[in-house]
C-alpha cells in the first residue's frame, strides 16, 4: 500500500514526494515535509557549516539515549524527535535518514532546513525556533486510496480517539500518547490507532492548541483508513493498521474529562488530601519565614532560593547549557566569577555566572548574593532566575541580556553608538532601580559596586542593575551608617567609604554620579586624557562646571540635534551633586528620580570638590 498525499503548505515549502523509493507505507521514514530556507543573514559560512555538522552530532548523541534532543552550536540551533513508540535503532535509522535528505537537497546557501516524517523530525536554523508550533499552513497526508469496509461506524470511533488523545497528550510528561480502539459492527472488529506527539520545548497550553489545530485539519481525511497531520509544535496520526506495538499504548484515560464517578472520588479525596497538606506547609513556611527569619537567612542556600520560588537548576543541565563553560560562551568576568551564556534544553537563553569555591569567604559571597537577590523584582534590577551547587561549583542563573553592560556602549567596541535619548532612559532607569533597592525593598540594600560594567542592557536598552557579589543590607533597627571593609572599584568609590569604612546607601550615589559622567562624555572614570586635568573624570567635570562649561563635557559622538542643552547640564550637575562630601549633601535615589523626572530646574550650586581613590 503507497499513500498518496494531500499537502496544505505555504509558498517557501518546498515538497517533494511524500513517498520515498523503496519504502513501504508503514515506514517510520516515510517523508511528510521538507523545507530548506534561503541564507538571509550574513554568517561566516565556514563558522556556520562547522556548527551545522556539530549540532548533528550533539543531537544523534542525545537521540541515542532520548527520543528528544536540541543543540546549540555558534549561530546554530538544533532540535530533534522521535515517536516514543520506535526503538532507539529505528529512531536513529530515521534520524539518518533525515541528514542525509538535508545534506543532498539543502545547499550551503541556506541557513536552515526542516525534515520531518512519520517516526521522527529534524530541524536546524539560525534563529530560536523551540517555541514555534505553528506553520503558515498545516501539513496534511491522507490515504485516498485505501477505504474501510464500515466507513459508517469507523469515523465516529476516530474522532473519539483523536479528541481523547489530543486532550491527554499535552497532560502527559514529556507530550506524547499512544493508545487503540475497537467497535464491532455489522459483524467485523475495527480497530483504529492513533498517536499524538508534542515538542517538550513548548508550553502545556501550546501543545494542547497544536493539537487542536491538526485534529481540525485531519478531520479532512475521514472516513479514509489513515492520515497525519503536522504542525511545527506537534505531529497526530490515525491508521486502522498498527504503526506501534502494544507495549507502547499509553493509557490516557485519567487524563481525560468526565472519567468514572469512582474515579472522581479518588480524586477528589486526593485533591482534598493535597489542599490540607498544602495549607499545612504553607502554615510552616510562614512561620519559618515571619516568625524565624534568621532561620531561613543562615539556612542552606539552596533552601532559601526555593522559598523564594527560584528554580534550583541541575549542575548537569547547566553545564551542557554553557557546553561544559566554554570560552567560546564566556560573555563577563569579574572578581567574584566568570559568566557564561547558556542555552537551556527548552530553548531558554540564560546568564550563568560560576562561583569557584576555593575559600568560605567564596560561598559566604554565594549565599548573600541569592538571599540579597532571590525575592527582588524590578524592571531595572537583573532578575536571579535560580542556582545550582555541585561541590566546589556554585552556579547562579540570571537572564540573559543580549545587549551586554553599559561600559561596551560608552568606551568599549560599541562606543558611539548609544542615543541621547536611550542615554537619559539608562541614566533615568538605574536611579529607578536603586531608589527600589535603598527605600522600596523591605531591607535597605547597598550595592556597593555600581560601575558602567555592572549596568546590563536588554534588548530595549533598558538597563538593569548586575553582580550583587559585594551588596550589603540593612535593617530598619540598624544604624544608618555601618563600618565595612573597603570593597569596590577604584573611580566608583565614594570617599568616605574608601578611607574610613563608613558604608550608607550614600556611597551607591556617589558611585550613580560617575556613572552618569560615564554617560553623558563617553569616558571612562579614571581614564581621562585631557589638559590640564590628566586622570579623574570627575576633576575634569568639575573644573568645567566651574567655568560654567559643563556642556564642554558632552561625547562628541553624539548628535547635538538631539540633546536639550538646558537638561543636559541639569543632568551634569544632578551628577555632581551626588558626588558631594560630605555624603549628607548627596540627594537620596528616589529625589534623583523626581528631579530626573520633573520640569523643575534647580539652581546652580557650590559642590565640593572629592578626592578620588
């Protein structure tokens, strides 16, 4: 039996025959779509077929083991299934099949290409496609040449069949559902089979409305005696011949609605059980975190990120996501550890910054930084996405920022290239996250190290506050200013910190006042080269504001056009005055915001001159 073909596809499909020479109906490695896009980008093509034939191999080295894998290479992504129900042979047969499919029909000139057929699917491209799960239009394989000899009744069991596993599957771990009905009529036994499958990088609801939109399509085939239907997020078949072996067959029924009444008993004790265990938990996570704080704040690490619903992340999984912290996904470093991109197995893009445990001093660094920062959310502060910790390795995982630190945009290899306006905005959105971190947070956090380098800017170049490796709290019961050990950046640091320890949310502003300079001239703190001042930006800014020059400070790479030259030297001297001595004359964050913010003009004013350290 050779099935003949209903294909539904947009113009950039590129479909050749769904039957491949020399394969029977039946075979898992019978095509359903293949599709070769056309390179639009410009990639280094050496660099981009090396990581093509890597990801290859990463995936066939997953499939060996799974029926799922994704990889990701330079510039490439990967991803690749197999139906649950084939054997680890037959998958990578078909798997096999599909690269060399690829590698004869899809040229180097393209940047991407997608293979699928009925026991597995391959793809790779240049952009994140794991979240997808729809193609312009559905794929669709019919068997027009094959009738059932009770048309009648075989079509009301089928779409019972594919309602009932299209509504299981996306409940089921790891989306995937196989299962088999009979009815006899007339005096024959028809049997119908029926398989569904989603991508595991989706979502729960996705998989359910994938499944949804194929079940529609596949309707079209009935009352024939089979027909697949493909979406880019899910695959659901029906055949009255078995495509799978009986030790396959899931059994879906708790997973669809209106089960037995006993079975809705069993569950609703069970739901009752779960609600008193719940309230019973919730009633000591309370109590450990409202009447025994000091508890949760000198417990285990790990035990404070999931109180504060942080995902502790297997050592494993991160260091296949970094692809075992390659220099080649080295984005940062720093003093308290070297961050790395990771590309997580659902597709997700993560920073991981890896703490290297060679003294307690390190995993006291750690452990502040996730209870500092596990509870914290705002626009303008790095969001701690969670942790793992694997003997001398601690890892923490935040968002990734594709646009990097503010220090690259000002004076590193994208110096230029920042607008006015998305200056003001940076300058405007770091006072924003440090007036939440000093007065609106539930403890006065002190960053300590605020510098253009710890300023990550997202896609929207709105900036967010990094590396809480030296932040220090306090209390409402704790004196307003501490004695600390000096710990920061030379040119960032405010005196009175620096000499004599002395340690207020005052020493954040002033380090806030030479980050703004940063800004505003394009110049590095401790790198300025012009006469007569030969080291200190902020002597240079100063000596200017006393020559009633201020706008002589402004980065010639910017466009004049586009700057009000009236809140320019606002800016400039809101600058400085966070930058004044003693700290008491310094305005607190959330003043910086509203006089950012406001029309209000504020007089020109003496501001003391600070010494650098």
């Amino acid at each position: 039996m050779r099935m003949k073909s209903i294909i539904m596809v947009g113009h950039t499909f590129l479909i050749v025959s769904m039957i491949m020479k020399g394969i029977t109906s039946d075979s898992q490695e019978e095509e359903l779509l293949e599709r070769c896009t056309s390179l639009k980008v410009s990639v280094d093509l050496s660099t981009f077929l090396s990581s093509v034939s890597k990801t290859f191999v990463e995936m066939r080295k997953q499939l060996s083991n799974l029926h799922f894998a994704t990889s990701y290479e330079t510039d490439v992504f990967g991803m690749a299934q197999c139906r649950n129900y084939l054997s680890t042979v037959d998958c990578l047969a078909c798997y096999d099949a599909g690269v060399t499919q690829i590698r004869r029909k899809c040229d180097a000139t393209v940047d991407g290409a997608h293979f699928i057929y009925q026991g597995c699917f391959l793809r790779y491209g240049i952009h994140n496609f794991y979240k997808e799960i729809k193609f312009e239009s559905t794929v669709l394989v019919c068997s027009y040449n094959q009738s059932v000899s009770e048309p009648t009744a075989f079509k009301p069991i089928v779409q019972k069949l594919l309602t009932d596993i299209a509504a299981a599957t996306p409940k089921i771990k790891n989306y995937f559902a196989a299962a088999k009905r009979q009815v006899f009529s007339s005096g024959i036994t028809l049997t119908v089979y029926a398989a569904a499958q989603c991508v595991e990088t989706i979502s729960l609801s996705d998989c359910g409305n994938c499944l949804t939109r194929v079940y529609t399509n596949l309707q079209t085939c009935l009352p024939q005696s089979g027909g697949s239907s493909v979406e880019a997020g899910c695959f659901l078949r029906y055949s009255d011949s078995s495509f799978f072996a009986d030790s396959n067959i899931t059994n879906i029924t708790p997973y669809i609605r209106g089960g037995s009444s006993s079975r809705k008993k069993s569950i609703i004790g069970i739901v009752g059980g779960l609600c008193l265990l719940f309230l019973i938990t919730a009633s000591l996570l309370w109590y450990q975190l409202v009447r025994k704080p000091k508890v949760a704040e000198n417990g285990d690490v790990l035990q404070v990120t999931e109180l504060q619903g942080t995902i502790v992340y297997s050592f494993k999984d991160l260091k296949s996501a970094t692809k075992s912290f390659s220099q080649d996904y080295k984005i940062g470093e720093g003093g308290f550890g070297d961050v790395y991109k990771g590309i997580m197995r659902n597709g997700d893009v993560v920073a991981v910054k890896k703490h290297a445990l060679t003294s307690n001093k390190a995993k006291a660094d750690f452990e502040s930084e996730v209870r500092l920062i596990s509870s914290i959310n705002h626009r303008n502060v790095i969001r701690l996405l969670g942790c793992s910790d694997k003997g001398s390795e601690l890892l923490l995982v935040f968002q990734y920022m594709e646009n990097g630190s503010l220090d690259k945009f000002l004076y590193g290899e994208k110096q230029g290239t920042l607008t006015w306006k998305q200056r003001v905005d940076i300058i405007l959105g770091i006072a924003r996250g440090l007036a939440y971190l000093h007065e609106e947070f539930h403890l006065c956090i002190i960053h300590r190290d605020i510098k253009s380098s710890n300023i990550l800017l997202d896609n929207g170049f709105q900036p967010k506050i990094a590396d809480f490796g030296l932040a220090r709290l306090t209390r409402e019961n704790q004196s307003h200013q501490i004695s600390s050990r000096y710990a920061g950046t030379r040119g960032y640091t405010a005196p009175e910190y620096a000499i004599h320890g002395h340690l207020t949310e005052k020493v954040d502003t002033f380090s806030y006042g030479i980050v703004v300079l940063e800004i505003i001239s394009g110049l590095h703190c401790t790198d300025v080269k012009i006469e007569p001042v030969n080291g200190s930006l902020l002597e240079h800014a100063w000596q200017l504001h006393e020559d009633d020059k201020d706008l002589d400070l402004v980065d010639e790479k910017l466009d004049p056009n586009e700057c009000d030259r009236e809140y320019v030297k606002k800016i400039i001297q809101l600058a400085l005055m966070c930058t004044q001595l003693p700290a008491s004359l310094r305005p607190a964050m959330s003043e910086v915001v509203v006089l950012l913010t406001s029309e209000f003009i504020f007089e020109k004013r003496p501001l003391s001159m600070t010494t650098m350290v």
